[in-house]
C-alpha cells in the first residue's frame, strides 16, 4: 500500500512544534536544576545505597544497590517522539528529591495526604506498620519541582497553540463547507 507523501507544511508545522517542546524541556532542565541547587541540605559526596554491609543488605541481601549524589546534577529531562511528533516529557530526579518535595523521609511518613511523624523502630518493616510518634515535628515540603512546572506549562501551552491555530481553522472550515 502506497501512503501520500507529506506535504512540506505538515512536517514544518511538526519541525516547528518539535523545537518548542525541546526548547521548553531545556528551560525546565535549567530552572529545575536551579530550584535544587537551594536544598543546601542533604548529600555532600556520592554514596551508594543501602550501604554495603549495612543492616538492610544483611536482611536483604538480594536488594538492588543505588548510587544518590547531589540532587541538582541529577535533573535530566527527555522528550519522546511518537510519529516524529515530540508529545511526551519526562524529568529524571533521584529519588531523594520526591522526599524533599513531600516533606517525608526517615521518620516521616505520607498518610492520607498529611506528613506524620513515625517511630524510627523496625528496619525493613512496612511502612505503615509503624506507630505514629509524639516526638516534635520538624519537617516541612520543599516545594522546589511542581511549582515550576505548573508556573511554566500555561506557557507551551500557548506556544503550541500558536503553531497549530492555523490548523484548526483550517480543519473546521473543512468540515463546514
């Protein structure tokens, strides 16, 4: 079966749209990386995780190790392509910063939407099997990557309407006529 050959405005106007997604996933990269760069907290040299040797590895020996290093060189983005039209992003972040954007970590836990201080008892236990704790509670979100995003999707949006209005217009006179 022989497909019609594209014609030159469908594949600019994809051109076109493939840029500014990039684009944008380039700018998120940078402003991502920046907004970590403020978590002063946390890593100061690369480690492997859980620690050799340590307790959970003896209880669980065939446990996949990690490497974490600092949360800003961790930031990478990638965008996909489905039919040479770029239509997925994603961001890479290690895992210690959805701990940091939650608020959660050792001895805080994300129950029905609220941080609670838990016992720190009880390694390789589940989760949530662990009691909640009277002792102060010190820890707070860090909001430092969906802010950003959310500040920043309205405007690919309107960048992409930009490119395909013309499309659409002439899609609908399409059909009415």
């Amino acid at each position: 079966m022989n497909l019609p050959a594209p014609n030159a405005d469908k594949l600019s106007l994809i051109l076109q749209q493939n840029l500014v997604v990039r684009a944008w996933a380039l700018k998120m990269q940078a402003q991502l990386k920046q907004s970590a760069a403020t978590l002063t907290k946390g890593k100061a040299r690369p480690r492997t995780r859980p620690a050799t040797g340590g307790p959970l590895l003896r209880k669980f020996p065939n446990m996949k190790q990690y490497r974490e290093s600092k949360l800003k060189s961790s930031v990478t983005q990638r965008v996909r392509e489905h039919h040479g039209m770029a239509d997925e992003i994603g961001f890479g972040i290690q895992r210690h910063g959805v701990f940091a954007e939650k608020g959660v970590g050792r001895g805080y836990q994300m129950r029905n939407g609220m941080v609670v201080r838990v016992d720190a008892k009880g390694v390789g236990r589940k989760k949530l099997d662990r009691a909640p704790s009277n002792k102060p509670f010190n820890r707070s979100p860090s909001v430092w990557f969906n802010s950003i995003i959310d500040r920043n999707t309205d405007v690919l949006a309107d960048d992409l309407a930009k490119i395909n209005e013309d499309v659409v217009v002439n899609a609908l006179r399409f059909r009415i006529n």
